[in-house]
C-alpha cells in the first residue's frame, strides 16, 4: 500500500480536473482528496495498492481531455490508511 501527495500545475482548474480526478480514483479503488489550490494549481493526496497509485501518477500528467498539465510534482508519503472515500474538498 502506498500514499502520494501531488501537486499538478497547468491548465488545471475549470476544466472538471477535481471532478475526473475523483472518478478516476474511485475507479482505482483509491482513497484520498483533491482540491484546487489558490494559485491555480490543484493538490491530490491518493493512498492505495501499489498498482492503482502508479495508474493515479500517470493520469496526473494527463488529466481530463480539457486540461493542459505542465508539471507534476509528487512526493511519497507514508501510507496511514485513513480515509474511508475520495473526496472532493473545497
């Protein structure tokens, strides 16, 4: 099990990121949170099985068909197993 923190920037806010982001998740059978940051980025923290996260890294780099993402910066955290759900925050 692992858990990353992701920050993507980019052409990533109003471009549904937070919501595909999340169903994307949900798909991967990933916990965590997504929400849009004030400059203009958006932050993401995933825990699940290995394979799922490395899924969740790689669309990161793409997003949603509308977005136009330039960087990803990702850090490996330690898993904690403690969320139940994906969320979207606000």
């Amino acid at each position: 099990m692992r858990r990353i923190h992701v920050r993507i920037s980019g052409k990533v806010q109003g471009v549904a990121f937070r919501h595909d982001t999340r169903r994307t998740a949900l798909s991967l059978n990933l916990t965590g949170w997504v929400k849009n940051l004030p400059d203009g980025r958006v932050e993401a923290v995933f825990e699940g099985e290995n394979d799922s996260v490395d899924a969740m890294r790689a669309w990161c780099s793409k997003g949603p068909p509308l977005a136009h993402v330039l960087h990803v910066d990702i850090q490996e955290k330690s898993y904690k197993g403690e969320f139940s759900d994906f969320r979207v925050l606000l």
